[in-house]
C-alpha cells in the first residue's frame, strides 16, 4: 500500500452530501398483529392475516456537517429480502434522506434506510457493542429530501475525519432544529 498516496478528504467536494451521525441510542422494533385493514401492502402482510413489521430505529447527533452539528436525527431501518432489485429497473438508493417532514411527528432530520436481511444479525450484534457512528452520502444535498446511495457504520471516527467532525458532543445539549 502506498504511503505517497493522497488524502481523498483535501479534495473541495468530498464531504458534499455527507453527513455523520454519533449514534445516541437504538431500538430493535418488532409488531406483529392480525389484519385490521385489507389495505395493508403486502410487504406488510404475513401468512395471510398477520401484519408483521420489524426494523433498528437508531436515534442520534449530527457530527458534521457544522450547519447541521448536534441536531437530533432519527434514522429507521428496514430489512429487505432477496425480491428487492437495485439499480437500472429497481431502486435508486439505500434510502431516503428527509429534512422537515411535513407529514413527521416532530421537525428535524430523518433517514430511512435499507437493510440486507442477510446483514440484520450482525448490525444488531455491532449496534448492541461496538458501533457509534454512522456515515450517510447522498445523491444530492439539495431541498427536504434526498436519496441515500450509501450509510456505513464505524467504532470510531477516521483520523482523516476528526477536523470534519469536530470535537466531541457529549458536553454540548442537543440543538433543536427550529432554534437555527
């Protein structure tokens, strides 16, 4: 591995459309009930009677960007199968980006994301003892929504990421979005 190589985070755009979040606190969601509405979407249905949903609700800070430091973001994400298609003819991202909802319960950040059923144990397992940060890139950093083209999740912060980053939050208070 070469020691001359440049460092990828001195180039103008690198942080555009990226976000990291120090994780605060997690939650593995579980429901299951019988059906009440024959308009539940099928994804949502299991064994013909059962709505059953599941998914990690990740609850955190915002690190950097700095127009966006300490606010309080909730992330949800969703387990998908094998049946889910990416890319030309399927999905164009692992998720979705909001900035003040309209339809949300409170304002603030959101972020849904998707999940390979195939990796749900080990991200329960690396939430529940090493993880504390997550990394989001978007398409575009642009309005109240945008699409997710990739998340990763890390122990610690990189060392060519600390300037970025900022000092710790843990001796600042949460700041509420409407008070920007």
């Amino acid at each position: 591995m070469p020691t001359d190589a440049p460092n990828a985070t001195e180039d103008e755009g690198f942080f555009d459309g990226r976000f990291m979040v120090e994780i605060t606190a997690w939650d593995w969601r579980l429901y299951v009930g019988l059906l009440n509405q024959p308009a539940t979407p099928v994804e949502y249905q299991f064994q013909g009677g059962l709505n059953y949903s599941r998914g990690i609700e990740i609850t955190g800070r915002v690190r950097a960007p700095s127009s966006h430091r300490g606010e309080l973001v909730r992330i949800w994400m969703s387990p998908f199968g094998p049946e889910l298609d990416f890319g030309v003819g399927g999905l164009d991202g692992v998720g979705r980006f909001y900035r003040n909802r309209p339809d949300a319960p409170r304002p603030g950040l959101e972020a849904s994301l998707d999940l390979p059923e195939s990796a749900l144990s080990h991200t329960l397992t690396c939430l529940s003892s090493v993880w504390k940060y997550l990394d989001i890139w978007m398409a575009d950093d642009e309005g109240d929504e945008a699409r997710i083209t990739a998340f990763s999740f890390s122990a610690s912060i990189h060392p060519n990421l600390i300037d970025w980053a900022g000092p710790e939050l843990s001796s600042q208070s949460p700041t509420p979005p409407h008070a920007r």
